[in-house]
C-alpha cells in the first residue's frame, strides 16, 4: 500500500493516515521547530525568533504539520555511535525562515559546517571594554548580564588577558573542619579529663560547660576514651537499682523453687 504524501488524500479502499503515528519520529523535530521561532521562554528562542527567523505559513496552523510531512517525508535513518540520529532538520541559510526552499535533511557534520560565521570584530571590540569594566569593578555576574554572555566565557577573557577572577569554593555536604568555638570547647574538655583522670563524665560536664555527646566526641577523638572511664552519677544509681531488682527477683523464684521441692 502506497500513500500518496503530496495529495494528502488516501484512495476510498484506504484507511486515513495518522500523520503524528506514521511520522512519530518528525513530531519533535517539527514541534521544537515551532517552538524555537515562536516561544520566547524556549532557550534558544534569541537564536531564531529573536532574529527575525519564522517558519512559513504552510507549515504552521492546523494542517500545519501534515504538509510539513508531506514536504519534508521521513528523516532518513541512520544513527552516531553516541545514539543521536545521524540526520536533522537544517536551513540552507540561516538568515532566512523555515520552508521548502530552504530546508533539507543534514547530517550532523553537515549540520556542524552550516554555522553563522565567527565575527572577530565583535570580539576584539567587546573584550577590551569587558576588560575596562571589570578592572573598575564590575562583577562577573554584571559583565555577563551586560554582554548576554556566560559567566564561564567572562572569566575566560578576563583570564586571556591578565586578570585572575575569584571561583567560589564548592559546598560538600561533609567537613572535617570546625568552628573557632567548638574546637576550644573540645580541647577544654580534652585538657580537663588529662589533668582529672578519675573525673566522672558528669562531672566533666559541669567542669566544661558541655553537652555529654561533646564530652564523648572529645574524648574518643583524643584516644583517651576507655571501656573503664568512671560514668556518671546518675548511671551508677540506675545500674544499682537494676542490680538489686534483679538479685531480689531471682531470690524469690529460689524461695517458690524451694517451696515446690
């Protein structure tokens, strides 16, 4: 069974064709076409609709996509070793719009050699004002938003020509480092437990001003921490009361043990 794209119209014996089944895979390329040149939230809206680039009148509206697959057929297959298609929507001048005349299926090398060309005078007269500006005092942030650049591309020419930027340090989620106070906290309790060695943790605590997971902290991270180092107070209380609840529970089930004998 044949279609007949041009017409747009099947035989009577023939189903209808469902353009965005049978062209599944033209539908983004189509779409993001659209949205290039008419959406201004797109990313690269500046690059198309922002210069004046459209896409004509057949290819757009309701039908719009129908004759779109009627002109253009099916992107011809074949695939990078990345997993890109080999093949994409490309302009023979990229100062005009979308349409016919002016549009073809290119590979991506072909894609890659149909680039605007570099102007060098934009950036030989740019990069010394970007320069100027920042030795006035202008943040990277600025010079970027003032010139529609990215911060990376600022600091590289500020670094071509002489001019070192601060790069702020990455935030982790863990470090070693710690406050001014809270490493003076951990050596007063480290130099109190050395000059106090049968001190309890309680009274470390007291002596210190410090919670008892600092006290441990401390402690553990000195390597003076043992097994045996005196616990607290109201610890020994609770082990005493522990103990003599459970001697006087196992001395009553002896006496029901000798009862029962």
């Amino acid at each position: 069974m044949i279609h007949n794209y041009n017409s747009g119209i099947t035989n009577h014996m023939e189903p209808a064709i469902n353009f965005k089944k049978e062209f599944k895979t033209e539908y983004p390329i189509y779409r993001n076409m659209l949205y290039r040149c008419f959406d201004e939230r797109h990313a690269a809206y500046k690059n198309y609709g922002g210069r004046g680039i459209t896409v004509c009148e057949r290819w757009t509206g309701v039908e719009g996509f129908i004759h779109f697959c009627q002109d253009m057929g099916h992107r011809p297959p074949g695939q990078l070793t990345s997993g890109r298609a080999l093949y994409s929507l490309e302009r023979k001048n990229n100062s005009l719009n979308y349409e016919l005349e002016n549009c073809y299926w290119a590979t991506w090398g072909e894609q890659q050699q149909n680039k605007r060309p570099y102007n060098k005078k934009v950036t030989t007269e740019r990069n010394p004002v970007i320069v100027r500006l920042a030795q006035e005092g202008k943040t990277e942030e600025e010079l970027a938003q003032q010139f529609d650049l990215g911060i990376p591309q600022i600091q590289n020419i500020l670094e071509a020509n002489g001019i070192a930027h601060q790069r702020k340090p990455r935030r982790t989620c863990y470090t070693k480092k710690r406050g001014i106070k809270i490493q003076a906290l951990y050596d007063k309790i480290i130099e109190f437990a050395l000059a106090n060695p049968y001190s309890t943790l309680a009274q470390i605590e007291q002596s210190t001003e410090a919670s008892s997971w600092q006290v441990g902290t401390a402690l553990k991270e000195a390597s003076i921490w043992k097994s045996e180092w005196p616990i607290g107070p109201k610890r020994t209380m609770w082990m005493k009361r522990e103990r003599s609840a459970r001697s006087e529970f196992f001395s009553g089930m002896n006496v029901k043990k000798d009862i029962n004998q």
